[in-house]
C-alpha cells in the first residue's frame, strides 16, 4: 500500500460531483473522476498524506464536500486567466499556514492551466494561499493528516526552491 497520495492535474471535475449542471462542451472523465474519488477517500480512511495539484486539489475538496466554481474566466478582475506553464502569477500564502512552513515563503510565483477553480471550501479545508483576485490557490487540512491542494503546476516549476518543497515535503511524509 502507499503511504502518501498525490493527485494530479487534468480535465476538468464533472460539475455533477458538486451540484452544478453538466456541460456538453466541456472535456470530463468521469471514470478517471471516480477511481481517483476512491483513491482520495482511501488515503482519508488511512491518514496518508496528500497532495493534490490543480485538479487534484479541486477532486479532494469535492471529496471533502466542497464546491468549485466552473469556469472562473468572466470572474476575473485583476488577473489574466492565461494558460501558461511559465510562472506568471503571484500568491500570497498566509504566514501561519502549515504551506508557509513547507515552502518557506508569503508570495510565491506560480504558473496557471486552469479554468476551474475551489468556490467553497470542504470540510476540515482552511484556504491559505489566494492569488490577486482573491481566488483559492492553496488549501490545507486542519486536522492532524496533512492535506495540502495546489491550484498551479509545481512539477512544471521544479527549479524553483519553493516549488521542489512540495514534493520533498510529500516523500518525507510518506517516509515518517
């Protein structure tokens, strides 16, 4: 069995799973949905550590009774909704959070390839990172099992410190 779980990006969250109408236009997989719905609950059950990242996250704060909005663009004020892997975004992450003491930093430079985004957070979910226009970009669990949800793509900021401590952060948990 693992010992921590990370849950990665991709399509979007079929908008059933959270009480919205489905979207014909909209690319969903919800046999990939489910199998990772069962993955989240299992390292729930188990207490293992987990990261989610972009739709990840979005899947384990559905999980944990959460709703999302569906498409953020039009609610856009004081950033861009750009897709880009390059890090174009700031977040302020909040300096008392468990992710402060993870990534070592209160701003944090961030890429963006989503669309969807946490609207209201799950149980046992405190939001700690928002980006300019006050939109969840990382949560974290409140209770002893460490949860953290990423709403951008560290795999693809690996060369930045701060990014490579997420996943550092994640072998060391699975390994205690």
């Amino acid at each position: 069995m693992p010992d921590a779980l990370l849950v990665s990006g991709g399509n979007d969250i079929g908008p059933e799973l959270y009480g919205e109408p489905i979207n014909p236009k909209v690319k969903i997989d919800s046999d990939r949905d489910k199998l990772e719905m069962q993955w989240i609950r299992t390292a729930l059950d188990h207490g293992w550590p987990l990261l989610g990242i972009c739709r990840g996250a979005q899947l384990i704060n559905v999980v944990l009774g959460g709703t999302l909005y569906t498409d953020i663009r039009a609610l856009r004020r004081r950033t861009y909704n750009r897709p880009s892997l390059l890090p174009t975004k700031q977040v302020a992450v909040e300096q008392s959070s468990f992710l402060h003491r993870v990534v070592r930093k209160t701003r944090l430079r961030v890429n963006s390839l989503h669309h969807q985004a946490v609207n209201m957070s799950g149980s046992n979910l405190r939001v700690v990172g928002r980006d300019l226009d006050e939109f969840c970009q990382a949560f974290e669990g409140t209770l002893p099992q460490r949860i953290i949800g990423v709403q951008w793509h560290p795999e693809y900021l690996f060369y930045l410190p701060a990014q490579l401590r997420l996943f550092r952060w994640l072998v060391n948990a699975a390994r205690s």
